[in-house]
C-alpha cells in the first residue's frame, strides 16, 4: 500500500482555500475512485491523467487507487485538479521521489500530451499561496508581467515531465517563457469631438468620470445618450496596481487565458437580461456583468425596457462594491466596483400641456412599473440630453484627450487627499472632505426643502460639489459649484412632476 498528499486549491469569488488530496494505492481490480466530486467530473480527470502521465513517458499504474479531496463540503470542479492528482500517483507510485515535499502547491490542468493548461482561479491561488509562504506551481498561461509577481515560489512550469524533473532536483527552476501581449490597443469608445454640440452632457460626462460618479441620462430617442455613454471609456485614468490585480483575479474566473494589456471593462447588457445573469449566481463560472464590470463602467441602454425587480438588485451592490450570493449552504462574495452609467428614453410629450396629459399619465404608469424611486434617487448625477440647435451642432468641442488629462489630474488629487475617488466617500468621509460654509450650508438646505430632495441626495450634492471643485483645483468648494451639483438632479424633478400628475 502506498499514500500520498499533495495540495491544491478551490476559488470562491476572488477568495482561494487549501485543499489536500490524498491517493492510496494498493493491490485489487484496476479502478480509479475519487471522492468529493461528481461521477462525471471525475471521468474526465481520470481520461486526461492516464494519457498525460502515459505520453510523459511514465506509466498509469494497474492498481486500485483511491483519491480524497478533503475538506469534501462544496468543492468545486474544474481541471485544475488534473496536475495535483498526477503528482500524487506519480508520487505514490514510487515513479517520482519528491525532494520538495512540504509547502507545495499545484493548480494546473493537463492536456493529453502532459502540457500544462490555463484554468480559471489561477490568479487568486497564486495570490493565496504567496500568502502563506507556499511554493505553487502552474501553468505558463497565468504569468502577466503587468501583476509584477516577482517571487521565487512561484513556478511557471511547461509540461508534466517538466515539473517532476523539478520536483526531483534534476532541473532548476523552469525558465519562464513570457507570453507576448497583444498588440492590439485597448477599445477606448468614441471620441467626444465625434459629438456635435451638447456641452452640457459633456461636462456632465466629465464630472462622473473624475469623481467616478453613477449617471442617468434622459431624454428623447435619438439625442446622443448612447454616443456619450461609449465616450466614458476613453475619459477614464489608467488602472492601478491593485485594480489591475482585482481586475484580473475577475478575468481568470471566466477563462484561463487573458489577454493583454488589462484595460477598464465596459459591459452593455441587453434589456432582456434576468436577474441572475446582471449579479451572478453560485456558480463558479455563472459571474454578473455587474461583476464582469468590476473596474470599469456597466451601461444600461434603455433603461425602461429593462425588469424592474432586475434592476432594483442593483440597489444594494451599487453602494456597497461587492454583491453577496447565498444559496442552500453555499456563501460567496464577488466584487462590484463599477460605475454605472444608464440613459431612459422619454417620449417628446413629456412636460407639454394639459392636453397631453392623459398620454404623460400612461409614461408614468410605465415608469413607475418599470423603474423604482429608489434606484433613481441611487444615481449621483442626472441630466436631461436634447436635441442640440444647428448652431451648437457646428462646434465639436474638446477631444478626449483633453478632458481625460483634467481627469487624470482630479483623480490625483482625489487618491492624494483621501485615497479614493469622491464617489466612494462615506458619510464621515464627506463631513471631513465636503466641509461648506455656514451661508453655503443654510443656502443648500433652503434648496433641498423647496425641491422636496433627499438626505441620500444631498451627500450626492456634495460629492459632486467636491469633484467639480477638483476640476477646478480648489481647495475649498465655492456656491458656484454647489449650484453647478444641484442642477444635476433632473430625475428628482421628474419625480416632482409624475406626482403631480396624480393630485
């Protein structure tokens, strides 16, 4: 009888846990028996083993082998299992002596040849065992020179046979091949110089991508909503270290292989979109564009069209960052740092006479079923975008690239003075960094009883205040820029009116 350990390790979300898989073979009917995971999965890994360990140039011993995944509860499957399983018979089988027994880790696939393969997860393992000072071999796939990995426990090994040789002391630590990256630039979205006219939107525009602000834009069909929301991307600063780590922790779970360069996700879902598919569900694999958007900018085209009880999920993950699933006795957390950015059709009877109103009655009924105060009130700045006149429509205005260096220099300020941008900013965050004279303060709550607008919308008030005085590079934020936050608030006065529809 011989036994043999070896460690792995499973994701949930972007988390990784330890798991030691345990063979014992021993003499009786050739069988392959593995416990913790399904009938089905456990065909495939035995499949793809025997013909690596066998086109390795070793042999798939003949024997009865039984193999334990432990802990066994709510490990889930995946060929990242298929390299640890065939280290473990090779070991146990006596074909590799392991001079390197205690703290290493292995999370590859195998193809049938013996060649490591990418497998999601990868990021987050590396991530964990360097945590706790663990050695962990996996494939070359999952080296990204932008993440700046530069630790000796890592090993970025080619094949099978390759890392036995390692683990016996035949070969030093395999040379790693750089994977070159893409040569392809990374999809900016439109230009805002391809925009005729509409200042105001820009500037609007503007303001969510230096504050990281949430943005809702209304108005007729046809006025630019979805041209502006594609120019987002192109306004937005380069990733950091640490979002170009969660960023790619979030990639590597939905495929093995990234490419490069990491650039901010922008994420459109269809109308026709469940619930399920906008936040995720338990599944390893079953990620939300919510989540998917992480870093990035999720759009929301046709805002109306859209499920309302899909749409009020998002309440909560907007504020908080992170979305929370639970089903039966399965728990898992996935990021969602995204800016959300939507635009909401309205018919052109909106806001004319009396004579209308019986059709203004029927948008409302549709709004109210469609869209939730709640999620409305959520939105830090929202703006009316109509039809610019012929005049406007001759100017084109700034490039991207000349807002996206303001930009850049606000979001410098921002990380430099709090370490965050204004739209995460809590309500401490806000008494400290907000801060407004006694008159500004006396002034803006005189506005806030007149307009009927919430205690919610008044820390957007000030937040956008403070973004704009960023713009401007003021220290202090000045009754100019209160206002200029204040008008940002169009979907407040469209609530004032659809209530007054009903008196």
């Amino acid at each position: 009888m011989a036994i043999a350990k070896v460690l792995t390790r499973q994701h949930a979300g972007l988390n990784s846990t330890l798991v030691t898989i345990e063979i014992d073979i021993s003499q009786g009917l050739p069988s392959f028996t593995l416990i913790g995971l399904s009938s089905a999965a456990s065909r495939g890994i035995r499949a793809r083993v025997r013909s690596a360990i066998i086109n390795s140039g070793y042999h798939f011993p003949a024997k009865k082998m039984t193999l334990s995944l432990t802990p066994d509860e709510d490990v889930n499957e995946g060929n990242n299992y298929d390299l640890p399983i065939a280290i473990a018979i090779l070991i146990a089988s006596g074909q590799v002596i392991s001079r390197r027994k205690e703290g290493y880790e292995y999370y590859s696939g195998l193809s049938l040849e013996g060649s490591l393969s990418s497998c999601k997860g990868a990021i987050s393992a590396i991530i964990a065992a360097i945590g706790v000072n663990h050695c962990i071999i996996v494939p070359e796939s999952a080296y990204i020179p932008e993440l700046n990995f530069n630790r000796e426990s890592i090993i970025y090994a080619q094949n099978l046979k390759q890392v036995c040789r390692y683990l016996q002391g035949e070969l030093p630590v395999p040379a790693r091949h750089v994977i070159p990256a893409s040569n392809t630039p990374p999809l900016l979205g439109n230009d805002l110089q391809t925009i005729a006219g509409q200042y105001y939107s820009k500037r609007a525009l503007e303001i969510a991508a230096a504050g990281g602000h949430s943005l809702l834009m209304i108005g007729p069909p046809g006025t630019g909503k979805t041209s502006l929301a594609f120019c987002l991307p192109g306004l937005l600063p380069d990733l950091t270290q640490q979002e170009r780590l969660e960023l790619a922790q979030v990639v590597n779970l939905t495929t093995g292989h990234i490419d490069l360069p990491l650039s901010r996700p922008f994420r459109a879902p269809h109308h026709s979109i469940t619930a399920a598919g906008l936040i995720g569900s338990i599944h390893p694999s079953s990620l939300g564009e919510i989540t998917l958007a992480h870093q990035g900018v999720l759009f929301l085209d046709e805002l109306l069209e859209f499920n309302r009880k899909t749409l009020d999920a998002l309440r909560t993950p907007v504020e908080l960052g992170y979305v929370a699933l639970s089903r039966a006795k399965k728990h898992v957390i996935y990021p969602a740092r995204f800016q959300l950015v939507a635009a909401m059709n309205l018919p052109l009877s909106y806001g004319l006479s009396d004579s209308r109103r019986c059709r203004s009655k029927y948008i409302s009924n549709k709004l109210e079923r469609s869209i939730s105060a709640a999620l409305t009130d959520r939105f830090q700045l929202s703006i009316e975008v109509t039809a610019p006149s012929k005049e406007l429509m001759q100017s084109k205005g700034e490039s991207s690239l000349e807002v996206r260096n303001r930009v850049v220099i606000a979001r410098r300020v921002q990380l430099q003075r709090q370490g965050m941008e204004n739209a995460l900013l809590c309500t401490n965050g806000i008494s400290r960094y907000c801060a407004i004279s006694s008159d500004d303060s006396n002034w803006l709550c005189g506005c806030l009883e007149k307009l009927s607008l919430s205690h919610r919308a008044f820390l957007h008030i000030l937040r956008i205040a403070r973004t704009i005085a960023d713009l401007q590079n003021d220290t202090e934020i000045s009754r100019t820029s209160l206002q200029e936050a204040l008008s940002y608030r169009y979907a407040d006065r469209i609530s004032q009116y659809l209530t007054q529809l009903y008196e």
